[in-house]
C-alpha cells in the first residue's frame, strides 16, 4: 500500500478517501451490450462537453465508477474503444473545478483497481496529466494526482509505466522527483521481477540519480527503493552499489530496514578480510512501509563498502526477513 499523504495539509485528500469512494460505486444496471454503448457513449460525450454544469460532469464521473462496477469494460467493444474516453479525462483532470479533478482522479485510480493490466494504455495515456497535475497550488488538486498515481502504479504493474518515472527524475520541479522516487520505491517492492526486468538499466539509473538528489526526502526514498532493487537483482546492485562515493554508501546502509532501527545506525559489518560489507537481510513490505524488526549493532562503517555478498563469511545479529511474492495478477 502506498503512504498516506499527510491529511494535516489542508484540502489534500488521502488513500483513504479513495477507497471509500471505491467502496460505494452508483448503482447502475447493464446488461447487454446496447446498454453497454448507450452508457460508454453518454459518458464520453459529457465529459468532452466542458460547457456542461461542472457538478453534472462530477456526477458523471462517480456514474462512471458505477458503470465499471457493473461491467461496462467487459464487453470488448466498449474495451477497445476506451481510447475515445482518453482526451475527456486529460481534461477533466485539468478542469479549474477542484472537485472535477478530484473525481476524474478517483475514477482513474478505480479503473486500475478493478482492471488491472488491462488499463496500462489507458493509465499511460493519462499518467504525463497527473504528473503535471503534482505541481498545482491547490491542495486538493495536487494531492488528488499522488494518490492517483500511487494507486495506479499499485494496481496496474505494466511495464510500459516505468519510463514515466525514470524520465520524471531529471525533473526541474523538486515535487516531481521527490514523487517519482516515492513511486520506484512503490515499484521495486511490489512488482514481480519479471516485469521490472525489461527496464533494469533505467532502474538502476533512476535510483542513483535518486539518492544523489538535491531533496532529503527524495533521497531518503530512492535509498529505499535501492533495497527493494536489490531483492529482485542482486548483480544490477552490487555494480550500483560500487559506483556510489563512500558517503552515499553510508546514508544507504543507515536507511536500510534492519540497520536503521538498530543502536547504531552508522554501523556495518566487517568481514574477515578487513573489506565493509552489508549483511543482506530483507525487508517485509507493510501497507504501511514503517514497522520494521530492530537489530543488534554492528561495528562502524570507516571506509567504502564494496560488497553485497559477506553474508556467508560473516553472520551479524541483523535478523533476515523474506519479502511477500508481489501479486502478478489484478483485481
């Protein structure tokens, strides 16, 4: 599960809010196709009216909601005309209506929730909308689009989406990268290996601009998105490992799970041969990403760590956790 934004800003909304509305759809009733259409093709044109009452197109939005609950999607010719409702959600999502966008929003975030992978085009067409949306002045808005896409990348794991968070990390806008990182940890830790492997490089790239970021959070996140990388491909990390300066090294061991809860947070362990390296232990990934296990300490990191792999030549008092498989399905 994604991280709550905080709810003590005023106006933003949280996942909270999301799933309520994901909770009680309208009732709508189809069933046959003709209906299917009629509704589909109701829809999309009230959305693309921008000349329409605002709280009717609201209306519209949470309709829609129903409509999908009541399968409209599952008919393949609604399905594969869903290109058509791609330009009516870029605008509601960019309407001046706080309450347009914060629907339009929701009603994104449950498409991928009810359809998975089957949405993936659907959801990149409209994710450079949102990203764009993260910049707005209004609380509402701008929280509405992190927790759109937080869901979005928690539902839909299409590799076709990892682009529009590696090619948002070279951002000018500190709110993007901080988001973005925040989103690779999302990824890394909840996405099967399998689909991550079509983008290992810009992965990796992604994660060290991260950690080298000027933002503390954003740092904070792609260290551990850096740990979630590593549990999937042990290799990729070792070499990004090595291609960080001491001092990186150190804050990416502090932030580890085990090691940042323990009595010394700047410690590592010392193998025999006199060479720091890390005992890999693994994180268990909560809906919460904050209850982690503490640990013994370990002796100081004073020079450059270089491995990943002492595990079996030096065993600490840091305990080992097994990550949950990532559910390759979709709900």
């Amino acid at each position: 599960m994604a991280k709550p934004i905080n709810s003590a800003a005023a106006g933003a909304v949280d996942e909270d809010m999301f799933l309520k509305a994901f909770d009680d759809p309208p009732k709508v009733n189809i069933s046959s196709l003709r209906d299917a259409e009629q509704e589909f093709r109701s829809i999309c044109d009230l959305l693309s009216n921008s000349s329409i009452d605002w709280q009717r197109r609201v209306e519209t939005l949470k309709h829609f909601r129903g409509s999908i609950n009541a399968g409209v999607l599952e008919y393949k010719e609604i399905y594969d005309n869903l290109k058509l409702c791609e330009l009516p959600f870029q605008n509601s999502v960019k309407d001046l209506r706080s309450q347009v966008v914060r629907e339009a929003c929701i009603t994104i975030a449950y498409m991928s929730f009810k359809m998975g992978l089957k949405v993936a085009r659907f959801c990149e067409a409209l994710l450079p909308t949102l990203y764009n949306l993260i910049l707005n002045s209004a609380k509402i808005m701008s929280s509405s689009a992190l927790v759109c896409i937080r869901l979005i990348f928690q539902h839909t794991k299409s590799a076709r989406l990892i682009p529009t968070v590696t090619n948002n990390l070279n951002s000018k806008s500190k709110e993007i990268r901080k988001a973005c990182c925040d989103f690779l940890d999302i990824i890394v830790h909840t996405w099967p290996s399998s689909t991550l492997e079509k983008h290992t490089q810009a992965l990796m790239d992604g994660i060290k601009r991260g950690i080298s970021d000027a933002d503390g959070e954003a740092r904070q996140s792609a260290r551990k998105a850096f740990w979630g990388f590593a549990e999937h491909f042990r290799d990729q990390s070792e070499s990004l490992l090595n291609s960080l300066d001491p001092s990186k090294q150190k804050a990416l061991f502090s932030d580890h799970p085990s090691v940042s809860n323990s009595s010394s947070t700047n410690s590592l362990i010392q193998s025999d041969s006199g060479h720091h390296s890390l005992q890999p232990s693994r994180s268990a990934y909560s809906s919460t990403r904050s209850q982690f296990a503490s640990s013994s300490s370990v002796e100081n990191l004073n020079r450059p760590i270089n491995s990943l792999s002492s595990i079996n030549r030096n065993r600490s008092g840091i305990p080992i956790f097994n990550t949950p498989k990532a559910d390759t399905g979709w709900l």
